[in-house]
C-alpha cells in the first residue's frame, strides 16, 4: 500500500480514497469491501450473526492482506481502535492519513445510509462520545490529519497528493 486512511464512519475515506487512487494512478482496496468479500456476507449480517468481535478478528486478518497489495487503502471507521490493528498501522511505513470531520458533518452523512451496524444500534449522542473517544486512536495512529468540512474531496485528494510528494522529496534528501 502506498497510503491508507483512517477516520470515522462518514469521514470520505471510500470517496477520497478512489479519487486519490486515481489521482496516483494506482489501485484502490477499500477494507470493508473485501471483508465482505471473504466473509461472504454484508457487515450488517456480520455483525448479527458472529458479532462485532468476530468481525474485528476478520478486519485484522484482511488489513495484513490488504497491506500487501499495491495502492490505497480505505479502512472502516473501527479499524484502529483494536489493539492489535494500532500496532499493525503505527509499525507500517505506510503513510496513514486521518479524515478527520466535525459532528455535524459526520450525522448528516451518516444518517441516511442502514449500513453501518453502530450506526443503526447508538443514538446521536453515543454515536457522538465514540467518535471523540475514538479521536485520540486516529491521532495516534495517523502521519498526516486533514480537517475535512471545508474541502471537497477533490480537494483533500489533492492535499494527500502534494503532503506525499513532499514526503517523498524528505527522504530522498534524508
Ligand atoms: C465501523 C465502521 C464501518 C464498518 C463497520 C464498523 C466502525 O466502516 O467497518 O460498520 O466501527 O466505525 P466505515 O467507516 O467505512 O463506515
């Protein structure tokens, strides 16, 4: 993986990541998608039948996969809040970028959309508390933030863009 974003439900992580594939010319993987593919099922049936902690253990075991595959990766709003999957991102050279966006943002983009088991089970404001508890996860793991509200995502693409660009420049001087 050349880049993977992280932030919560909502943040543009599937959007921004297929533009900035494009935009690098390389592949997009998004992390729910081929969980569903290996599970066979949609995350909410995931979730219902197996529940969440079976689910985590199949996003750990497709996020060492998908790390080795080329391209960007778009990862689920959960993905750094297990121990486990912490440590896989803070160790890897991958850069990790963190959508970060305001409440209000995040519920109208959520709101419409039954996809998303915690957002069908939590009401706005525990949805609300793990969102800034989760804050602090996204900081730690992430190498690049980028405040969201007030861009397109063409924009944040491009921010992702130059800030790997510049990075790159860093280590060829280093
Ligand atoms: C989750 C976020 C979802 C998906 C699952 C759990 C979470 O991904 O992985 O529903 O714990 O925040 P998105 O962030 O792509 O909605």
């Amino acid at each position: 993986m050349e880049a993977i974003l992280i932030g919560f439900m909502g943040s543009g992580k599937t959007t921004v990541g297929r533009l900035l594939a494009e935009q690098l010319q390389t592949a997009h993987a998004d992390l729910d998608e081929l969980i569903v593919q290996r599970a066979g099922q949609p995350i909410t049936a995931i979730f219902a039948r197996q529940g969440e902690g079976q689910f985590r253990q199949l996003e750990q075991r497709t996020l060492l996969a998908a790390l080795q595959r080329p391209g960007i990766l778009s990862t689920g709003g959960g993905t750094p809040t297990t121990a486990a999957n912490a440590a896989i991102l803070t160790t890897s050279s991958i850069p990790v970028i963190w959508l970060d966006a305001t409440d209000a943002t995040i519920l109208a983009r959520v709101a419409a959309d039954d996809g998303r088991p915690l957002v069908n089970e939590l009401d706005t404001t525990a949805l609300l508390t793990l969102k800034q508890r989760r804050a602090a996860l996204y900081a730690a793991a992430a190498d690049l933030v980028i405040a969201t509200d007030r861009l397109t995502p063409t924009q944040i693409s491009q921010r992702i863009v130059d800030w790997l660009a510049q990075s790159a420049q860093r280590v060829i001087q280093a």
